[in-house]
C-alpha cells in the first residue's frame, strides 16, 4: 500500500523538530558546563597571577597575564560556536514549508527583473558551463544571464587566445541551445491564449495538452541526466561534479516535473479545474528555457575600471546597468558613451534583483525563486542580500578536498547562527543582492583619469565583508535562507587552498575600525552590541586564534599553570563539532583531521594576516589572487613548506622538553599537536612534494612557476 505523502512529510518534520530540540537541549548543557569550567579555570589562573604580583616577579606576573588573555580570546571562539549552533538549530525549529503555490504566482503576475552576473578570469569552460547552466535553469521567469570575463582581451600567447575564444563562444552556444529548446512551449502558450481569448477552452483538453508538454520536458532533462553518464562528452569534470549536475541538479529536476505530471493527471479526476492554474503551467513551461544569455568584457573599454579583482569586474557592469550605451574611440582606445536608446551599442536594463554567482559555483534549481520570494515578502524591502551560504560539493575524491569541503559546510551552520542573532555577512560566492541597495552605497573615485564607480568594495580581498557594513550603516539588512541551495568547488591541492585560506585571512583587520564605527553610532541599540559579539570575533578570529596558537606552541608560556579545566573547557567545543560533521556526513575521525589541517594551515592564515597589517600601515591595496584551477598540483611556495615543517619541529621539541620536565600536561598537549600536524604534512602535503616545492620556488623564476601553475605569489 502506498504511503501518504502529507503524512511522509509530517513524519519527517516531526522527527527533523524533535532532533533540533535535543540539539538545543544539548548546546545549552554544554553551554553551561564550558562556563563552569572556565570559572574554575579562571579563579585558579588569577590565583597565579596575583601570587606572582604579591612576590614582585613582574616578568612572570605579564607572562600569566598574557597566557589568560590568549585563553580568554580562545574561548571566544568557542562560546561563539556554541551559540551559532544554538542559532541554527532554533532557526530549523521556525523554518516553515516552502509553499510552492504562492511562490508560483510570479508566473501569473509581473515578475521582478533578474540578471545573474557570473566574473570569470581564466576559468576552466567546462567548469563555467555548468555554473552558467545552472544559472540559466532557475525555476523563475524573468531572467538574464550575464558572463563577465575578466581575462585580457589581447591575450599574450595562443593557448590564452584560444581559451579566450572559447569562453567568448559559451553564452552564444548555451543560447542557441535554449532557443531551439523553447520553441514548442511558447507556441504552446500562444495557442492557449488564443483559446481563452476565443472561449474556446476544454480544461480536459488543457491538462491533457499541458501533461504532453511537461513528459516532453521530463525527456530533455532525461536526456541531460544521460549525458553526465557519457564520460566521453563529460570527461573534463571533476568526477563528484559531474555526479552532483546529474543527480542533484538534473536529477532534481527531473523529479520536479514527473511531480508536476502526476499532480496534473490529478487534476483531470476535479470536476472544475483551475483556469488560473493551467494559465500558470503554460507560463512556466514557456518561461522554463527563455533565458538571455550575454557576455560583457569591461577591459576592452578605458573608462571602466581595470583593477585586477571580482568586485570592480561586477562594479564596471552594474554602473551601465539602467542605461543605454555607444562605444567611442579615444587615442588610447575605446571608450563607453552614453546615448539614447535608438543610438544605443548596448542597452542593459536595470533589474530589480541581482544574483552574483562565483564561476565555480553551482545553484540549485529553487534558488532564486525561494530568495526571491523573501525579498518580496511584506516588510522585508530593507533587505538588501539574502542568500544561503554555500556549502562543498559533495563526493570529494581526494581526502584533502574532502576536509576542506568539511570546514566550508561547518561554516555554513555558523552563518545560519549569524541570521539568528542579526549578524549576517554576505559570503560573496553567491548572493540575491536588491539593486537598489547597490546604488545607495555609491562611491566614486579616479583611475587612469577617468571617474569610476564603485558599488561593492574593492578595499580588501574579502569585497563581501566589508560591503556588509556599508549595507549596515545605512540600516540595510541581511538574510541567510535556512536550506542548502548553493555550492561551491573546493581547492584540491594544499597550493590552491593555500591561495584562497590566505586570501580569506587578509582584510579582516582593515575592516575592524569600520564595524566598530557601526556598533557605536549613535543612538546606540543593545541589538547592535549582541550582533558585534559575532561579527568582531568573524574579523578577528584568524588573526587571534592563529597568533593566539602560534604563542602557545612556540613559547613555555603557561606551563607553569597544571590546571585541568582549560581541557574541559575545550571538551564541548569538540565534541559538538564532530556531531555536526557526523549530521554532515563526515566520520568522527574526520574532528582530528579537520584539527590537523588547521594546524597546517597555522602559517597561512598568518600569512594573510600580516598582508593585513602591511596594508594598513602602508595603505598599498593587495592584489587579488585567483584560486588556481590547474591539472595536477598547485605549487607551494618554499616560505610555507619551511615554515609548517618548523612549526612541526617547535612541537616536537617543545613535546621533549616537558616529558623530560614531567610536566605530562603539556607533554601530552604537544605530542597531540605534533601527531596531528605530522599526520597533516603526510596526508594533505607529502614528503616527495614538499621537497620538490622547495627546490621549484628557490631555483625557478617566479614568472616561469606562474607560467606553469597559475598565480601563486
């Protein structure tokens, strides 16, 4: 007998609320037990401390305090990780279905104009195929999609000639592709509309009609689904890319409208049939595969900016955007020249959303009609980004990628967290952004003499970070969607990781002054004091943890304290996050791993730190480095590779030391580092490769290195 849906789905959110609340229950106890344990932690290193002050040593009393204020800002982390966790889970508790019926309803009125802006420089095509179709087959109406390729326009040899050729040729290929995809459903609805404006219609007739066309659809999308199967035509995917287009993307598809035909067929058994609900089936049919497809290269033009970074490639093309425009020839080169419309070379209307979408990104086939249908609910037009954090794609074949990908989803619970107490970040991957809260956060400035406009800012590597304060200033606020809707690639080599963790540890420090300018304007909120609680410890944090760390292991800085309650204090933290890897579908070994790898990635995130503080003392702008997407390895520069190995000896010793010392405490805290860390260097690096990266970047030219392996330095 079958089972009833309705009761299916009953079932399953009974089950999905009553985890939440056990989850809720838990993050509170070990709330509470991570406080007690800091008390009793605290009372004793103050008891230290003040002993130390008592006897006049001044020199130890400042190294006890400085080891309480490394395990104070440590704890900061973990107290923030438990409270997102609350977030989120409190979050799951008040997620409401998605009523498909009422987002649908776009299809019979007006629809909000969509454009879908996907930067790309020197990108993979195979791989900007598959964020370009995933863009173009969104479940909304009114839609554009927009390639801004960001590669020089007069490339320097022939293989960048002919990449650049072919990511010219993919939006015209995927269009054409489309057109003679829609042909047949617009004639549909053509013919249906002569029908009701004859009062002609026979809703049997219809249904009938619109289950033809849909099985029609379902046949495309089986077609799809084959293809991915076909390594031949899909042999330059990643292989866990390839299954996630096919199964979670095709496959939902395909699902979606062999649901649609069964309800239609039900239909068929009602005695009056919605006219309304067929109008509205005919008008997604036609809309399904209407997409307009383009491409826009702002380096051909003098006047727009040419800043080597994804913002000011977005900023170029959302300052035509609402105008019409006509190239000029200057001495130098071509200029852009508004004109009227008649005149017009190009004439890009203003929507009133955007998506931006990270060429090595992926959506799934609701999300932009689930964000949109947030940015249109009542009393939501001061939201100016909804989005949902992305999360890996799925199936990682390498164990490196694997516990990168780790990190990245347990960074999508911490964002949701951050929705729950109105501390939102744009994570710039993917995002709906309001045009009109683009334009209210203008600036602009002078490049190569020409005026230039700037809508999200460009200032630090992290554009999205610190464009979420300007939105805040202006009281534009931000949503996280509580569903996994987007994903993203993960680097698949320790070089590349080590160019986008290094990238995303850079700017935090420079945006500081601007949040708390933020949270202290006047008049102050209490509300403004609980969002700095996380969004300070987001900016800092890998400055503080890493230096924090890095003090620790380096220095016998508190070996003098053989309290246990630091380690029970940390117990909470650990176990938490290798329930939620486990909810993932990540191992609990996987918590060692994770840990392991943060170790290794210690001197990265310094590195990016401290291009942080060059920047802010000497006010020289970083330049966007591009996560390299290259066959084989990425190379790493010999800086790191001595420097992970020394940080590995610093262990070691410091292990040697304290067991010979009997102090077994830190004994065992270093041996434990130092395990995870060598594990890390064996697994995620390699003896062979960290050898080989030495000799590359120490003998080589860093101009022959770039040559082979992409931008690296």
């Amino acid at each position: 007998m079958p089972k009833n849906p309705i009761l299916v789905s009953e079932s399953l959110k009974y089950h999905s609320n009553q985890d939440a609340r056990n989850q809720i229950c838990l993050t509170y106890c070990f709330l509470f037990l991570t406080t007690l344990a800091n008390i009793f932690a605290f009372i004793e290193l103050f008891q230290i401390l003040i002993q130390e002050i008592l006897d006049r040593h001044l020199y130890l009393a400042v190294e006890q305090l400085a080891f309480i204020i490394i395990i104070s800002l440590l704890n900061y982390g973990n107290f923030v990780y438990q409270f997102t966790r609350l977030g989120y889970y409190k979050r799951k508790l008040k997620e409401d279905p998605t009523d498909h019926e009422k987002m649908e309803e776009m299809y019979l009125n007006n629809s909000s104009p969509l454009t879908i802006l996907v930067p790309s420089y020197k990108e993979e095509i195979d791989i900007v195929r598959e964020t370009l179709l995933s863009a173009a087959l969104q479940d909304y109406p009114d839609r554009k999609v927009v390639l801004l390729i960001d590669d020089p326009p007069i490339p320097k040899n022939f293989q960048d000639f002919e990449a650049l050729e072919k990511m010219r040729c993919l939006p015209q290929s995927l269009q054409k592709q489309f057109d003679e995809t829609k042909s047949p459903y617009e004639l549909a609805k053509e013919e249906f509309l002569k029908r009701k404006y004859t009062k002609t219609i026979n809703l049997k007739f219809e249904i009938e009609e619109l289950i033809r066309l849909y099985k029609s659809v379902t046949k495309w999308f089986q077609n799809q689904i084959q293809s991915y199967n076909d390594l031949t035509t899909k042999k330059e995917l990643p292989e866990h890319t390839r299954v996630f287009m096919r199964d979670r993307f095709f496959g939902k598809w395909l699902n979606l409208h062999l649901e649609r035909i069964q309800e239609l067929k039900n239909l068929l058994s009602e005695s009056e049939p919605s006219i309304k609900r067929i109008e509205k089936e005919y008008n997604r049919l036609a809309n399904l595969f209407a997409v307009n497809f383009s491409s826009f290269e702002r380096k051909k033009y003098l006047n727009l900016s040419h800043m080597p970074n994804k913002a000011m490639n977005l900023n170029s093309y959302i300052y035509l955007m609402g105008k019409s425009w006509k190239e000029s020839q200057e001495s130098q080169g071509t200029v852009l020249v508004r004109t009227d419309e008649k005149n017009a070379f190009l004439k890009i209307p203003a929507p009133e959303f955007l998506i931006t979408l990270d060429a090595d990104s992926l959506l799934l086939p609701d999300y932009a009609i689930k964000l949109a249908n947030v940015m249109m609910s009542p009393n939501s037009d001061r939201i100016a980004v909804a989005q949902t954090p992305y999360s890996s794609i799925p199936g990682a074949q390498t164990l490196l990628e694997k516990m990168a990908g780790a990190t990245t989803d347990i960074q999508y619970q911490i964002h949701q967290g951050f929705t729950n107490f109105g501390a939102t970040y744009w994570v710039g991957a993917n995002a709906m952004l309001r045009y009109k809260a683009l334009i209210s956060i203008k600036s602009e400035y002078e490049e190569r003499g020409y005026k230039i406009h700037r809508y999200i800012q460009d200032n630090t590597v992290i554009e999205d970070t610190e464009s979420t304060i300007d939105l805040l200033r202006l009281n534009w606020t931000l949503y996280n969607y509580p569903q996994r809707l987007a994903y993203s690639a993960t680097p698949s080599d320790f070089g590349s990781l080590l160019i986008q963790r290094r990238r995303w540890a850079n700017g935090g420090l420079i945006i500081l002054p601007k949040l708390l300018l933020y949270i202290f304007k006047k008049p102050l909120k209490i509300s403004r004091f609980i969002e700095a609680f996380f969004r300070i410890h987001y900016l800092g944090s890998i400055a503080v943890v890493n230096i924090g760390l890095l003090i620790l292991m380096g220095t016998p800085l508190g070996e003098r304290n053989d309290t246990l309650w630091i380690a029970i204090a940390a117990i909470p933290y650990f176990f938490l996050y290798g329930i939620d890897l486990v909810k993932m579908g990540y191992n609990w070994i996987d918590v060692f791993r994770v840990y392991g790898l943060n170790l290794l990635l210690i001197p990265v995130n310094l590195g990016g730190v401290f291009m942080s503080l060059n920047q802010a003392i000497t006010g020289k702008q970083i330049p966007f480095s591009r996560t390299p997407k290259v066959i084989g390895r990425t190379v790493i520069p010999a800086f790191y590779v001595i420097a992970v190995y020394s940080l590995f000896i610093q262990l070691f010793v410091g292990f040697v030391s304290n067991f010979f010392l009997k102090n077994w405490e830190f004994a065992f805290y270093y041996f434990t580092n130092a395990m995870l860390l060598g594990y890390a260097i064996l697994k995620f690096i390699g003896l062979k490769a960290s050898w080989e990266d030495i000799k590359l970047t120490l003998y080589k030219p860093k101009s022959e290195i770039g040559r082979t392996v992409g931008q690296i330095f």
